[in-house]
C-alpha cells in the first residue's frame, strides 16, 4: 500500500517539518518578553525536577561547507576558535543556572553542529565536564553526539565515551562519488566502516546513520546501492530524511540546479524504495524519516508510547525543559520558546554584557499548547484523541475530511489515526491542526515540500 502519483502531485505542498508549534515562521518574537521566558523556564523546571532536563550544544565549526546543509555553519580551517567559543557556551550555561537557582539534574546531552568532532577531543572534555560541573546525571541518562565519519578519531570516540557517551550519529547522506562531490560531503565507505568498528570495541550500544533522498543526481540505482552499502554496516538506527531545498535561506545550495535533483513522484519513489529496503531488514518505522532496530530504545519508545519530538527530530524521552546553548540553539520549556543569536560575534558580544543571547522567542497560549499536543501526538503515536470543547476542533475536523477521502487518516468518534499510506504525509496531516498556518499565507515563501 504505497501513495499514487495523483496523491503525491496534490500533497507535494510547502510544509514545517513540526519539530515545535508554533513552528519558528510564526513565533511572535515582537511580544515576546525574555524575562517572562526566563520565569516559565524556571517554573517548568521546578515542577518536573525528577525528569531531569536535556541539553543541547550547538557547535557551529565546519572546516568546510556541505551545500545540501540547511544547519547554521560557520567555515573555517582554524582551530583555535574552539577554546574561546567553549568558554562562551560555558559562560551561557552558568546564566541558564543561575536563573534556575536549583539543583541541576541531567536526562540528556546532545552535541549537534555543524560538526562537533572539528573539536579537538581534549576541548570537548572540558566541554563536558564544564557542563556537568555541579550538577547530577540522572541515573539513565542518554549523551549523544553527532560525528563525520572522515574526521571522527578513536580518541574522540574514547574521550566521549569515559564522560558518558553512548550513542553517536554518523552524517553520511550519500555514498555515490558524484553526488558527493554536488553536495561537498566526502567520506568513504571505509571511512564510516571504520568509526563503526572503534565505537563498537569501545562500547558505544546505539549508532545511528543519516541519510538523505531527494539530492542532487539521486536516482533508484545510486539510492539503492547507498542503502545496501549502510544496511551491511548494521546501525542501531536510520535517519532518512528529505533533501529540503530552500536556497533563498541557504544560497550554498546554488551549487546545483533544481534539474539536478529528483522531485514529486521520482522523489518520492527513493522514500519507498529506501522505505521498503530499510523496513525488510527488520527495522521499525518510527514516527517520520526514523527508523530503529527491535531493542534500540527509539524502537521501545515507538512501542511504549513515550516518543518524543523536538528540535532535534524523535527522541526516546520527554523531558520537559531543553536548554540549547551557543549560537542559533533553541530552548524549550513546553509553554515557551526562546532562540539564540545566529552569529558567533553578537553571540560573544552579548555574553560578555552578562545577558542571556537570545533574540527572539515564542509564548505560547492556552490554544498553543492544545495544538501542539495535537501535532506532538500525531507525530509520535500516530493518532490524536481531540479535547472536548476545544474552540477549533471542527475546524480541524473539516481540514482532515478531504485527507479521510484520500485514505490518509481514520476517523474514530474523538479520536484521529493516520493510515499506513498516511504515514508518507505526516507534515501535510499535521498541517490540519496547525491553526496559525492556516490564518497565514506566506508557507510557500517559509518552508520546503512535504515530499
């Protein structure tokens, strides 16, 4: 049971990829008031202490530019940027205590980029240590980090793991040379073969792949053969994402053409195919674009119910205060978003004036959090129960009737259930519920196809 072309040609819409609602297009950054921010974060911290709280780390260095990357990079070949920009994060993170004025307990840690193994593996331990300084590891605690396969050293790999780390995720994208070359991503087979067998033998217990369809010069063969050559490496995970292709946000992105890459229906047929090959392997379509093998814990989650998303894709766990440190992070306290600056310069520059270097952000109301329950359920459980005399919901209910008639989502009394075929249109689904999409009309301005 696959999409057909007519589906596929109606729902190949632009479409947020709802990793928060509101999403960041339609945050209300000219009210927002960081000080309220700071006392929602505080709050919401105070009342699920037990949880813990999950940070990210935002490490901006690339020494050099892969044009598919729609991530906030900074290029450069010198390394003695890291110290400094080390004490930066460290520097921020002591504000971020300081306002929570309570004991700190860690559920998790995510270094993300970027490319967080261009740091030396000595300034990542500082790094670390730096950050858990004062503080309590929650018994279960998930430390990951993302890595280059051509970069990645077994001190790295060693370093990190004696601090906590168990999980790493391998940016592979594509292993055919040409498309290598159109995107500036180059590393081998050998190259990750290799990170694979270290993380092994030092004990690392989850490694995930990234992949991506929808890329320069991508056809059924060149996909096919990138998937054989990751499934016989067998990752715990497999990220499969698709190509978003916005170059009036990223212009590395002109380094190709729009007639280089596959669209519509030859895209969405990579999707199947990498779909069908991944899922024969015995891997568990988790949520969009995940998948993880029986007893990985994204899979446990998937089963248990407790799947998460947030700003850095699926989660095995809800923590309900994520604090993302240095340039371009974003923290979340559940009813409160706050963005960092963008650029390493203002970021040091605001720090040093002793404030917070946020620059925009997003209350949420009452109407909020209801909907971004809605899409949060949707995305993780694939259903959503609708709240009883919520203002919106027959709104919601006759956005979703059409995408009942094309056998995308069931309806069940209250409760909403996306179909096996549904699941290839997730981002249109969650678009029902996403009332400020709806009242807007710049979507195709913002974001990237749905396929």
């Amino acid at each position: 049971m696959e999409p057909n072309s007519s589906l596929i040609t109606k729902y190949n819409v632009a479409a947020p990829r709802y990793t928060s609602y509101p999403t960041v297009p339609f945050w209300e950054s000219d009210v927002f008031n960081p000080k309220e921010w700071i006392s929602r974060l505080k709050a919401t911290y105070t009342q699920s202490k037990n949880d813990g709280l999950s940070l990210y780390v935002h490490l901006p260095f690339c020494e050099n530019l892969c044009t598919y990357c729609g991530c906030n990079t900074r290029i450069t070949k010198n390394h003695g940027v890291e110290t400094h920009y080390i004490n930066y994060v460290l520097r921020e993170w002591e504000i971020y205590k300081a306002a929570i004025d309570e004991e700190i307990v860690i559920s998790e840690i995510h270094l993300g980029g970027g490319t967080p193994t261009f740091f030396e593996p000595a300034n990542l331990q500082r790094l670390i240590l730096g950050l858990l300084d004062d503080g309590i590891v929650k018994d279960g605690a998930s430390f990951s980090f993302e890595a280059h396969p051509a970069n990645t050293t077994k001190e790295h790999l060693q370093t990190l793991y004696h601090l906590g780390f168990r999980r790493l995720s391998l940016g592979i994208q594509d292993f055919d040379p040409h498309v290598q070359y159109l995107i500036n991503r180059r590393q081998t087979v050998g190259d990750v073969q290799r990170v694979m067998d270290e993380a092994r033998e030092i004990g690392y217990t989850s490694i995930n792949f990234d992949l991506i369809y929808g890329l320069p010069l991508q056809t059924q063969v060149t996909v096919r053969d990138t998937i054989e050559k990751a499934l016989r490496m067998s990752p715990d995970r497999i990220s499969f994402y698709s190509y978003a292709h916005v170059p009036w946000i990223k212009p590395g992105q002109r380094r190709f053409t729009e007639q280089d890459l596959p669209v519509g229906e030859e895209k969405l047929a990579l999707y199947i195919l990498g779909k069908q090959m991944i899922g024969r392997k015995g891997y568990l379509d988790v949520g969009m674009d995940h998948f993880a093998k029986p007893g990985d814990e994204l899979f446990k989650a998937a089963l248990s119910g407790s799947l998460h998303r947030n700003f850095m894709g699926y989660a095995d766990r809800y923590t309900p205060v994520l604090i993302g440190l240095g340039v371009s992070s974003i923290s979340d306290a559940w009813n409160g978003f706050a963005q960092n600056i963008k650029t390493v310069e203002d970021y040091y520059k605001v720090l040093d004036e002793g404030r917070l270097p946020v620059i925009k952000g997003h209350l949420l109301h009452e109407e909020d959090e209801v909907l971004r329950r809605y899409i949060l359920d949707m995305m993780c459980k694939g259903k959503v129960e609708l709240k009883a005399d919520f203002s919106i919901n027959d709104a919601i209910v006759g956005r979703l009737r059409p995408l009942e008639a094309d056998g995308l989502v069931e309806f069940n009394n209250d409760q909403i259930k996306v179909t096996r075929i549904g699941k290839s249109f997730l981002r249109n689904i969650c678009m029902a519920f996403d009332q400020r999409l709806q009242l807007s009309k710049e979507q195709k301005q913002v974001f990237s196809q749905a396929i």
